[in-house]
C-alpha cells in the first residue's frame, strides 16, 4: 500500500470526476460570491485575498509531502499535486471568517478575536475535509497515517482538530501582518526587544509547526534525552529559535527605520542565510532524515558537491515566512495594544 502510495505520488490521477466536477463549480462560486460580499465591508479586498492565498500557498508548497490531492483536472495543479483550486478554496474561507469577525467584533481585542477565528474554522473545516476525502479528493501519506491515533470521523482522521488551527493560525499570522502594510497603520515604533516574550512565541510556534510536519522529516541523530514529543528536539527547536533571533538582532541593529514590508523581506533574507546551511549540513549528516514521501515529491535536482535536494532551498524560506509573520504580527498587535 505504502509503495502504491508513493508511486501515486509521482504520477497521481488526475482525471476529474463529476464529483470533483461539481466541488470545483462550489468553490468559484463560493470565491466569486465571497468576494462580493466582502467587498462591501471591506476595502482593497482582491489585495487582501492575494496576501491571503499567497500564505495558504506557502503553506501548501511546504506540507505538499504529507497529502495527495487527485482528480481535479490537468488545469487545477501548480506544482506536483498543490492545486490552486483548493488554495483559492481555503483563502476565501479564511478571508472571509476574519473579516467578518472584524467587522462584528471591532471592540473585541485581537487575541480573543484570533481564537475565535480559529475556533470557527475547526467547525466549518470538518465537514469540507470530510467531503474531498470522501470524493476522493484527498488522501494521506504513509508516515502522516503511522503517526495519527487512527480515531477518524467520517474517514478524517480526529487530528484534524490540531492541523486545522495550526495550519489556519500561521496562515492568519501572515495575512494580519501583511494587514499592517496594506492599511499603513500608524504604529507604535519598537523601542526595544522584549526577548522572554519573544523567544516564548517563537519557540511555541515552532513547536506547534514541528509536531504538525513532523511525519516528513525524522530527527535521527539527536540525543534520546532531548526528545519532548515523538522525535521533535528541544534542540533542533532551540536552534531555529536562535536563528530567528540572531535574525531580530540584525534587523534591530541595523535596519530599525525601514519600512515594515522591508524588514520583513530583509529577516527573511537572513534568517534563510543563515538556517539554509545548518539544515543542509543536518542532512547531509543522517541527522534529519526525510521520510519516503517527502523524498518522492523532490523533484530530483540537487546541489552540487553535497548531493542535497533543491527543495530545501525553496523550503526553508517557506517555514520561516510563516514563523515570522505570525511571531511579529503578535509583537505588533501587543505592542500597540490591539
């Protein structure tokens, strides 16, 4: 079944049926119908949307080894099997929830209007999970199914209730900071680093975000003791959290003055400078070891000398594009008391 998987992986069906037929005729509807409605409560929405989609997408590239999405038609994929069908399909559901809980809630502050973002999208995300998998849609990787309970509803697996708000959570994160840009709000400028807090909220959204991904990717060559959930390291965690704040130190240092947007590309650049090689060298020492179908979705271009894939150079970026996004979108809204 595994090997099947695999190889499905590499050349998947993607002949459409009616019933992916009619789910594809859903969501333009739903995007084009959604996009309306929210242009009447809000400005600049196609923009918004695009930043939106554009965090779903980041998302998707990144997770693309733990599902496989067929039979949505040659004309529905970017890249192997992410389609833009179902990155315009979530972007307008979360659009859509955040927008509207912002114009009902405008007094509510931003943390408990984040929560409830999210817990609106674990109810609504359900039963939409259920149906592509049930049209068959979508399905799971090996090591994905290895490592769920096996408690499923409706053929979903339970743990849905934890990717959903951690997939939604990062991608919000994202889209909020982007926000900041795109009003050109009037904020508080950041007079210093508060680094408990900020460490704090960078270690627990790695953290989540490693425990999601965790089935792509083995830490093999960790020591036992530094294991705090499956093989996910207090030290791989540690490392990633340096990076990013050797990343805020320099940003701090040198670039204090630059617009918002700027900064954001400039830490990326850095933090990308300087993660790339350590997860590089990681792999290349048997210490973080990719699991079957991550190896399957590579494209099969490496880097020379090392024999590494290219794709963690397009991953990296990825993962800390969504880090950071939610880690200073949570810095700014504390900061200026949103």
């Amino acid at each position: 079944m595994d090997s099947l998987w695999l190889l499905g992986h590499c050349a998947f069906e993607k002949t459409p049926t009616s019933a992916t037929l009619f789910f594809q005729a859903v969501v333009f509807v739903a995007v084009g119908l959604g996009l309306w409605v929210l242009s009447k409560i809000q400005t600049q929405i196609l923009a918004r949307f695009g930043i939106m989609a554009l965090g779903v997408l980041i998302f998707e590239l990144f997770t693309a080894p733990m599902w496989r999405n067929t039979h949505l038609g040659p004309w529905a994929y970017l890249y192997h099997d992410v389609s833009w069908i179902l990155t315009i399909g979530w972007s307008i559901l979360f659009l859509g929830v955040v927008e509207i809980v912002d114009k009902l809630l405008p007094s509510w502050r931003e943390w408990k209007r984040f929560l409830l973002y999210l817990g609106i999208l674990i109810v609504l995300t359900l039963p939409l999970e259920i149906w592509v998998v049930n049209i068959d849609i979508r399905s799971y990787a090996p090591e994905v199914l290895a490592s769920l309970s096996g408690l499923t509803l409706a053929n979903v697996p339970i743990e849905l209730t934890y990717y959903v708000p951690v997939f939604a959570g990062l991608v919000i994160g994202f889209y909020k900071y982007w926000g900041f840009v795109l009003e050109d709000k009037l904020l508080i400028p950041l007079k210093k680093i508060r680094w408990a807090r900020g460490i704090a909220m960078t270690a627990l959204a790695i953290f989540m975000f490693e425990v999601m991904v965790e089935p792509m990717v083995v830490n093999a060559g960790f020591p036992r003791w530094s294991f705090i959930f499956h093989d996910i390291s207090f030290i791989m965690t540690g490392i990633w959290v340096g990076v990013i704040a050797v990343t805020a130190i320099l940003v701090y240092r040198f670039f204090p003055h630059y617009p918002i947007a700027t900064r954001f590309v400039i830490a990326l650049s850095i933090c990308t400078a300087i993660a790339l090689p350590i997860e590089y060298y990681l792999f290349v020492n048997g210490i973080r070891v990719y699991g079957p179908s991550a190896i399957a979705n590579f494209s099969g271009f490496t880097i020379p000398i090392i024999n590494a894939p290219i794709e963690i150079a397009f991953a990296i970026p990825c993962y800390m594009a969504l880090v950071i996004g939610l880690v200073r979108y949570w810095e700014i809204a504390l900061d200026n008391r949103l």
